[in-house]
C-alpha cells in the first residue's frame, strides 16, 4: 500500500517538473531604439516592461540588454523630443528587436524685437540679481552668499576659492564700491573673508556693474555692487527661521499701519562660542589653559511709510560685529627658584559695522527723484594684555589701538523721462569722511607686592 502511493506521488512530481521548468524559462532580449527618420540610434531612451513596470535605460547608441521571461509582452520607450512608442513582442527564444520613435515637430516659432530700441536700451556691464537667483546658487557650508553667487558671471572672479572678496574686470577687491539703501559699506565680510555681511533673505535685488557705471555712482575705479533690501509685506505678519553650520538667523516682517507702513527685520548669529563655552568655563574656573573664541551678528532692519501710491519715506538700517578672543595663561607655583609665576596673555580684536540711511522716493510722471541721506561708521579695536607675576613682582603690560572710517553724505538722483523714449538722469551727491587711522594707548604697570596679595590673586 506504501508502495503504491510513493510510486503516485513520483509520476506527479516527474509530470509537474518540465511544466515548472517551462513556465520559469528566461531569455535575452536585445532592444535598439532608433530615431525613425535617420535610423540612428537614441542616446539613453528610457525603456519600461509594461508586464512588471521595470525600467532600464539605453547607452549612448540607443541599445539595451536585458533578460526576462518567455511569453508574451510589451515594452514602451520614449526620450526628450519623441513619441513614445510601445512595441508587443512574443518572446519564445533569445531575440533581437528595434523600436522606431518619431521625432515631435512643432509649428515656427518667430522671435520679433526692434533693434533700434535695444540698442538704446542696452546698459553694458551691468547685471540685475534677484533674490531667487542668489539662493539658487550651490551654497558654501550651506549658507547663502551674495557675493559668493556673484562670480558665477562672467567678469567676476574671487581672491580665492572660498573667501566673499570680488575682483571684478581684473581690479582689486578695495576697489569696488559696496552700497546698501545707497549707503557705503567699509567692511563686507565676517569670519576673516568666508562669510559676506549681507543677509540674503532682507535683499530684494542687486545692481551689479562691471564697467560704464551711470552718473550716480563714484568714489571707485574698478566695480559697483548696490544693493536694496526689501520692504515688508503690506498685508500680512510672515516670520521664518533658518539654521545653518556656520550661522543660524530669523526674519520678522508684516505691516504696522495696514496699507501704509511696513516693518521687516533680520538678524543673524553664529554660535561657535556656544561650542566652547565649557573651555571658556574651565579657564575662568582654574585660571590655567587657553581657549579661542569667534563670534559675529548681523541686523537688518527698515521701515517703509507710503505717503502716497507713488512715493514713499523709508528708514534702512544695520548693524554688524565681529569679536575674536584668544586666552592664555600658565601657573607655576613651585618652580627649582622656589618662586611663584603666572604669566596671563589676552588678546582680541573687534569689527563694528553700523550702518544708516533715510531715504524718499517719489515716480509722478515723467519725473522721478530719490532724496537719501546716509551715515557708513566702521571701526575697528584691537587690544592686547600681558600680566607677569613673579613674587614679589608684578608687572602688567595693557594696550590697544583704534581705526575707524566714518562718512555722513547725502544724495539727490532725478531722473526725466520724455515720450521719444530718452532719459536723462541728474545726480548730485556730498559727502564728509573722518579717518582714525590708528590711535594707540598703552598702560604699562609694575610693583613689587606681598606674598599675601599672590595668595589673594590665586
């Protein structure tokens, strides 16, 4: 009885075997995709399987290799600039196929302009850079950089690869002019060049000129940079926050008066004296050890007042600072003189960048003037600290030395329009410069003290 049920079950199994074996056979298929009109083939056409939705895509002759099972199918192939096309095959061996695509043909397509107009239109050297443009721009160490987006043109070249300084139609990077609300800025990076002091998020364009600058512009020989921050939205509250390796910032803007005054600030902070805040800690803890410290801000803010549909009062401002720390000091308490030393060195520098413009703006017909008065105040600290201890002796060594470049000016643009399509355009500008170009001050100090006062200084 065993027997004969083993000896059923084998002559199933010995039946069901080819028809398994069949139903899973595989074969190679060899697809050309072909450009009908030439018959030349179609550079990475992208296949798909429509009985299992796998995709494949062809090499740069058009052709493709790929092994699936017997039966019958179909396959679609399309590329940029053909109909797709779908082809049904029944496969029952290895098999070699071509698919024709047709090329898609599109009516004339003309292109009027007036040549005469362009020509009297045409600025040469200048280019206009939205703000979308400026964060479209790969971003270094993931901030968005304005003048980092700039040396994508051409004309415009960098001092080296990572550092904001513009060299632009082979000048210097001192040589360009820097405007913001049309006020001059002195110092336009943080972090030693790697970061530029612009917030992208507050800018609403840039004019930027690499040669035939217009009569408003002076002081510079090599390029103009003007940049105009944005008012705030007239209807809404919008706020956004951004984070980022090097810095972290956030943006506020809505309206104060509906429909008249506006308000938008910005600011922006690195943090990388958060990071060695516990080494900050354990200097000022024990008064031994060394620690750097780095840290800059930047706000923008501006207010806009519409008096009217076609003129408006705004007030632009900003503020930036720089401030780096080095701290180093070393005890000895029990040296082979038997004498007490500690030796203190600080040393630290500080940039401030301050920034005001108030500005009116009015377009009535064929006249438009802008009236704006600025103030650029730049100043920079440098301070350096020694103390020397040696019992009984202690001797302190404090100095520091100042810069600054101020200017205070004020500035009238007009600008006629007459019905041939001509403009002339009027620029009036005064400004006053003050100049600190270093004032110096040192203390120096020494005197012989009691073994008590150490004790008292540790």
């Amino acid at each position: 009885m065993h027997r004969n049920k083993l000896t059923i079950s084998s002559v199933f199994i010995l039946i069901l075997m080819p028809l398994i074996s069949f139903s899973q056979q595989l074969y190679k298929l060899e697809l050309n995709v072909v450009d009908k009109s030439s018959g030349v083939g179609i550079p990475y056409a992208t296949c798909q399987l429509l009985s299992n939705q796998k995709g494949f895509v062809a090499n740069e002759s058009g052709y493709i290799s790929l092994v699936t099972t017997k039966g019958r199918n179909s396959i679609k192939a399309s590329s940029v600039g053909y109909n797709a096309a779908v082809l049904d095959f029944e496969l029952v061996s290895d098999t070699a196929l071509t698919l024709y695509l047709e090329s898609i043909e599109i009516g004339e397509v003309k292109v009027y302009s007036d040549r005469k107009l362009t020509l009297l239109k045409a600025q040469s050297g200048k280019i206009t850079v939205p703000l979308y443009a400026i964060e479209s721009v790969p971003k270094f160490l993931g901030e968005p950089d304005l003048l980092k987006s700039l040396m994508i043109y051409p004309g415009i070249a960098s001092t080296m690869d990572g550092y904001s300084s513009l060299l632009i139609r082979g000048g210097n990077s001192d040589q360009n002019l820097f405007l913001i609300d049309d006020c001059p800025v002195f110092n336009i990076n943080h972090l030693g060049g790697f970061v530029s002091l612009f917030n992208t998020n507050s800018i609403k364009y840039v004019d930027v000129y690499k040669n035939s600058f217009p009569s408003q512009y002076g002081g510079k020989i090599s390029g103009v940079i003007d940049i105009k921050t944005r008012d705030g939205n007239m209807y809404e509250y919008h706020g956004e926050v951004s984070l980022g390796i090097v810095s972290s910032g956030f943006l506020i803007e809505g309206p104060i008066i509906k429909n008249r005054m506006t308000f938008l600030t910005s600011f922006r902070t690195s943090y990388f004296d958060l990071i060695n805040k516990s080494l900050r800690e354990d200097y000022e803890k024990s008064g031994n050890g060394s620690y750097f410290n780095y840290k800059f801000y930047d706000m923008n803010t501006r207010l806009s007042y519409y008096l009217s549909k076609n003129s408006r009062v705004y007030l632009s401002f900003y503020n930036g600072k720089d401030n780096m720390e080095n701290f180093d000091a070393s005890v000895n308490l029990y040296t082979s003189t038997g004498i007490n030393e500690k030796t203190t060195d600080i040393s630290s520098n500080t940039q401030n960048n301050t920034l005001v413009s108030l500005g009116y703006r009015n377009n009535s017909g064929v006249i438009s003037t802008s009236v704006n008065g600025y103030l650029s105040l730049y100043s920079q600290l440098n301070k350096e600290y020694h103390e020397q201890i040696i019992v009984p002796e202690n001797n302190i060594n404090d100095s520091e030395m100042k810069i600054g470049l101020y200017k205070y000016g004020f500035k009238i643009i007009s600008d006629y329009s007459f019905r041939s399509n001509d403009k002339i355009l009027v620029s009036f500008e005064s400004g006053w410069y003050s100049v600190v170009p270093g004032e110096f001050h040192r203390v120096t100090f020494s005197s012989i003290d009691s073994i008590t006062n150490i004790f008292l200084y540790r």
